[in-house]
C-alpha cells in the first residue's frame, strides 16, 4: 500500500485533514508468521499466528491490521485496548479480572477493555480486522 506508507510517513497534525482515504481486502490480505506466544501463556494447542498491519501511526501506539490464528487457547496481555471484526471462524474470549466471556463468529465486532488479560480460546480458525491502541510497543516482536 503506497498510500499507506506515504501516510506513516507524513501523518503530523498539520496534515491529516488532507490524508486519502484507504481501502484495504481483509478477507484475501497476505498474512506472514507472527512471533509465538510466550510459552506459558499457551494453555492448549499451536497458536501459530499470522497477520498483516495495514496502517500504524508514527507514534506506534495506533494500528490497523489483520489477524488469523488456528484452534488454540491461549492468554494475551493488553497493553492498550483492541475493536475488531470477526471475518472468519468462531472463538470464546474471556476476560480474566472479571470472568466475562463471549463467543465471536463470522460479522462479530467485539472490543477488548484498556489493559486486560484474557483467554482467546479459537475453535473455529479464527481471521479478524482489528484496530488497536497500545501504552508499550515491542518493535523486535512486531513492526
């Protein structure tokens, strides 16, 4: 996306009014293998996880991208929060602190609250469009 690299680097406040519009295919998105999970946060199964990221400001706090994952269970900690739509596949999350579960499918939009811990249990593999605001970025694990 050569619009999306020239926003990364030209987004500043003086400009963003003038920013195009971009589409993206998430459904037919090229994916790449993203980094394992860290070991003890794999309760079942191989959660070899892949995906793209579409767009990410300059502060590295904001993103946009897509994201598969086969069956597995398994715990990710939330630096931030995260709003996603279900593209494919069926999976429960449960947030830790609280309990609360959910299950998503196919044409689910969910949110995940500021800092939480949860439980991805996929059932189904699981492809999702998210946008995601995170405090701490790990550039040697993702880009």
């Amino acid at each position: 996306h050569k619009g999306v690299e020239e926003m990364n680097q030209s987004n500043t406040a003086t400009n963003i009014a003038a920013l195009p519009v971009e589409t993206f295919d998430a459904e037919n998105a090229q994916l790449e293998p993203w980094p394992a999970f860290d070991a003890e946060d794999i309760i079942s199964g191989s959660p070899d996880h892949q995906g793209t990221i579409i767009y990410r400001d300059p502060s590295k706090q904001f993103s946009i991208g897509v994201w598969e994952c086969p069956p597995a269970k398994f715990i990710v900690h939330y630096a931030g929060c995260e709003t996603g739509h279900v593209l494919k596949g069926t999976a429960t999350i449960t947030i830790e602190k609280t309990g609360e579960s959910t299950t998503i499918s196919a044409g689910d939009h969910f949110f995940v609250p500021f800092g939480s811990v949860v439980t991805w249990e996929v059932k189904e593999t699981v492809r999702k469009a998210y946008s995601m605001f995170e405090t701490e970025w790990d550039d040697e694990r993702f880009y």
